[in-house]
C-alpha cells in the first residue's frame, strides 16, 4: 500500500510524458494551424509539417516541449490519481446509475482537476510553440511566465481561457475513459480468450491483450476528441489573445466561438487541424491508456 501510494501517480505521470513524447511535432503544428499562424495559415496539415523544419529547423518541431514535458508529468498523474479517487467516491455515494456513468462523471471530474493544477504551464508552452523564428517574444520558459505576469495582469493572465478548456475537458475526459472503460468491459465480457489474458499480479484478473489496449485506447482518445475539438481551438486562440492581432474580438468563449466561425467557417476554423488531431491523439492515448494499465499490473493493483 505504502509503495502504491507514492510511486503509482508518478508512473501515470510518465504514461502521459510517454504519449506526448511521441506526439509532440503533430501538437506544435496543431498549435500553428488552430490560431492562422501568418507564415503557415495558407498551408494544410502535412504541408506544414514539411514547412516548419524548412524555415525553423527540425528542432522547430519540438518548440514548447520542454514545458509540455513539465506540465504533462503533474498532468497525466493527477489526472489518472483523481480519477480512480473520483470513481471510489461516485460508487460509494450508490447514486443507482450504471457503472458505464461512473466512468464517464469520474472521467469528466478528473480532467477538470487536472486541467486546473497545471493550465499556468499549459499556456506558457502554447505562448512558446506559437512563436517562429527570428520572431521571439519569449526567451524560454521562465521568461514568458515572468512576460505574462507582468504584461497581462499577474496571477490572472495565466488562465486566460480556462472556461472553454474546463468545458472541453469534461466531455475529452469523460467520454475518453468512458469509452475505455466500456469497449474494456464489453470485449473482456464478450470475448474473453480472444482479447483478454490473466494479469500480470493477479492471475484472477483479466486483463486486455497489450495491442487490444492499444485499439481501445486510440479509439477512446478519437471519439474524445471528435467531440470536444471546437472548444480546444476556442482555448488556443484565447491563450495566444496578447499575440495575435485580432485579440481584442476573441475575449470570452462565446466571442471567441463566434468570430472563428464568421471568419473561417466550421472546417477551416472550428474544426481546422482536426485530420492532425486523430494522427496525434490516437497514439497518444493508446500509449497512456496502454502504460497506465501495465503500470498498475507492475504494481501489484489489480
């Protein structure tokens, strides 16, 4: 109990660091895409991606990853900790809804903790991946936060967007453990020599087959993503207010939800990188999903 407690968040911390690591030239580009960056707004997806190591180098790819990778440790830990803290609490409480609910109010629960604790980082590492170069505004990570308090009113400036990312999460959140959970508990249920196996600490316990967890674990991240996608451009674009031109039409969620539609339309603006977003957050999940799993077999959690 004493080793779950203070090594199982850590190791859903490297899940999330893992899955970002592998993802994080599709999330700069992204980034570029979702607010019309000037040097890459006429460009499509893969376009863009043959675009910046031209212009930036191959080390432009990963601009703002040092802090994704500060930012995703507390993340992923917090957010996997507060959902399995969320779901006991849910279930205790035997509000008479199905188990397919609890995951989905945890799921939602604990993205929203997560997003809290850690969006000071998360603007800051959007601020320096939107930046191109020979046009710096921030020096690296201590300089922009030093920048935001400073110019864009203290405390306050580093939760500029917050409410259409509090929005977003809890549908991303939810229906992405919701989804897991479900395709889990169906394929176990349904076809248990098929695409389960014992676990690893508990040959009581089955458990999904790694490249099945893989699947269910894209799938969820895919459908997640779907829904929650034209909030997440609303949160860029009102995160990156003090450097782009149009900042003073994109101050609120629902001004900033209406002027990108006004101005580019539904597949161009709200749903502009969506194509990118599957190829970046499939893996992405199925990574973390697939880690967090194995993590909890290591530690004997089962």
């Amino acid at each position: 109990c004493i080793q779950s407690l203070f090594f199982f968040p850590s190791w859903k911390g490297v899940a999330g660091c893992c899955a970002k690591t592998t993802t994080a030239p599709l999330d700069r580009v992204k980034i570029l895409l979702q607010a019309h960056n000037h040097h890459y707004k006429h460009l499509g997806v893969f376009s863009t991606l043959c675009a910046v190591p031209k212009k930036e180098g191959y080390l432009g790819l990963y601009k703002g990853n040092g802090a994704m990778m500060i930012r995703i440790f507390p993340y992923g830990a917090i957010q996997f900790m507060a959902f399995d803290q969320y779901k006991k609490v849910v279930i205790k409480k035997q509000l008479g809804i199905s188990g397919h609910v609890h995951r989905l109010m945890a799921g939602s629960m604990a993205g929203i903790t997560a997003v809290v604790c850690t969006y000071p980082l998360d603007m800051v590492r959007v601020r320096l991946a939107f930046q191109v170069k020979g046009e710096h505004k921030y020096m690296g990570i201590i300089h922009a936060f030093k920048m935001i308090y400073t110019k864009e009113g203290g405390f306050s400036g580093f939760y500029r967007g917050l409410m259409p990312t509090v929005v977003g999460m809890a549908p991303y959140a939810g229906f992405s453990f919701f989804t897991f959970g479900t395709l889990k508990s169906i394929g176990l249920a349904q076809a248990p020599n098929l695409l389960g196996r014992p676990s690893l600490d508990n040959p009581d316990v089955l458990v999904l087959k790694t490249h099945v967890n893989l699947l269910c674990g894209g799938i969820a991240g895919a459908i997640a993503q779907t829904i929650s996608y034209p909030l997440d451009v609303t949160r860029r674009r009102m995160q990156l207010g003090a450097v782009l031109p149009d900042s003073e039409k994109c101050l609120t969620m629902v001004q900033t939800l209406k002027y990108v539609y006004q101005q580019h339309g539904i597949r161009r603006g709200l749903y502009r990188g969506l194509s990118l977003n599957y190829i970046r957050c499939i893996p992405s999940q199925a990574v973390a999903f697939t880690t967090y799993e194995l993590m909890k077999q290591f530690l004997h959690l089962n």
